[in-house]
C-alpha cells in the first residue's frame, strides 16, 4: 500500500482499482492473466475491475487486451487548468525549451514527490524519463531541490521521513546534512543544479517560482548533457535565464 501520509482509512476496493489501473500503465497494456500474474490478484477480481472500468470509459479494449482509455487524458487537463498559474506557466516552459534548444520541465510537490506537470524539448533536447504525470525524487534533481528549498524545514523532514534519499546514481546526495546544506545555499543564490544526480550523464539548473502570495508554485528546470551543460552557460546563462523567467511569472501572477 503506499503511503501518502493519510490517516490509514483507505476502501480496499478503490486501492484496488487504482492498483489495477497503475498496472496496466507499466505493462503498456495487459491480458487479465497477466495483469493478475503481474500485481499478484486474483484473475477473478482483475477480470471484475477491469470490466467495470471498460464499462465506464477508462480502459479500452484491443482484442483481449485491456489499456488504459483516453478518458484519463480530460482528467489530466483538469488538473494543469486547476491553478491559474499552471495555465501561465505553460508558453514559458516553451519559450525556454526553444531559447536553450533544451529540455524544459516544470514540477510541483504533491505527496513529497515531485510531478511532471509540463514539458517542452528544443531542438537538441536528448530523451529521459520525465513524461508528464511522472514521480520523480525530490532531492536528486534541481527542480526538486528548487522546491525543497522552499518549503517549511518540518515539511522537508516530513518528505525525507516518508521517501529517504534513495542513491540514483553516486553523485545523488544520500546525506541529510549535507542536503540541508545545499538547500540553505539554493536559498542563497536563487537556484538549484543538478550535476548528474538523477541521471548519469545529465545536468541541470532549476528554479522556484512563487505566487503573488509568496507561496510556493512549482520549479521549472533546464536540463541537458553534460558536455553542452558547462562553463558560462551552465553557470551563469542558464541560471539568469531561469531567474529572469521566474521573476516575470510572479510578477504576472501577482497582478493577474
């Protein structure tokens, strides 16, 4: 069962349709003795759920295979257009994607893990696994970082508590006070890096971006191989780019 921090009264069915839905995702679809052999259910109950869910829209059917329906895809827009500020920060995430000729990504915290709410690639943007919806590690990457950075001291430890700090690859901070140090200095200078961290080979700047309140939206992130991220750009351009991004979207957010 995961733990999102709740109080622990959860209704076994739903977790197991939600279950039988993330199922269908990592498999890329499924047949329902596989899907059952997969998640270790019963065929009888994946075959119920399954058939419930076809039969309201989420889950479609090729052959006698089941996969998860388009019908997510609405959801998913409800949830970027729920924010005002996810709306603005969309052409931004663009306009930084083609300005670097990287790839840009903007994330917020839900659950203290990071999510993949927009992405945009430039022209010489190399592919990862960051697709929108993904969970990513806080402490790993700069946008999480950029995040981290910026919330409560409590909540931080919470999130540290709950995810610890999982090794990605041997340059990922696994140390709790050498963590808080980076984050006093992400305070500092405004901004996080990422020098391959989360992924062997790529590197990263990211920022926080604030509401008019002074709260706490996201982080965007420019990402990017290690041979290009370096020097003036990776340590002054990007940064000020991102700095300068940032501060026009709380400016547009705070007299929006």
């Amino acid at each position: 069962m995961r733990n999102h921090g709740g109080d622990g009264r959860t209704v076994k069915t739903t977790e197991t349709a939600f279950t039988i839905i993330e199922g269908l995702e990592e498999l890329d679809g499924a047949r329902v003795t596989e899907l059952a052999d997969h998640l270790g259910l019963a065929n009888s109950t994946v075959h119920s759920h399954l058939t419930t869910l076809y039969e309201m829209g989420y889950v479609v059917k090729e052959g006698d295979e089941y996969l998860v329906g388009s019908k997510f895809l609405k959801l998913g827009e409800a949830v970027k257009e729920r924010r005002e500020a996810f709306e603005l920060i969309k052409p931004k995430v663009k306009q930084l994607a083609e300005e670097t000729e990287e790839r840009c990504q903007f994330i917020i915290e839900e659950y203290g893990r990071g999510v993949y709410l927009h992405r945009e690639t430039g022209e010489q943007a190399v592919w990862t696994d960051s697709g929108l919806g993904n969970r990513i590690y806080l402490h790993s990457t700069a946008a999480g970082k950029s995040v981290l950075a910026n919330l409560p001291e409590s909540r931080v430890t919470e999130i540290l508590d709950q995810w610890g700090l999982p090794a990605l690859t041997e340059n990922t901070i696994t140390d709790r006070d050498e963590l808080f140090e980076e984050l006093n200095l992400i305070r500092e200078q405004g901004y996080a890096v990422n020098k391959e961290e989360s992924t062997e080979g790529l590197r990263a700047v990211g920022v926080p971006v604030m509401d008019g309140t002074d709260e706490l939206v996201g982080a965007l992130s420019v990402s990017g191989p290690t041979h290009r991220m370096k020097g003036e750009w990776f340590d002054r351009e990007i940064p000020n780019l991102l700095l300068g991004t940032a501060n026009e979207l709380e400016l547009n957010l705070k007299y929006s």
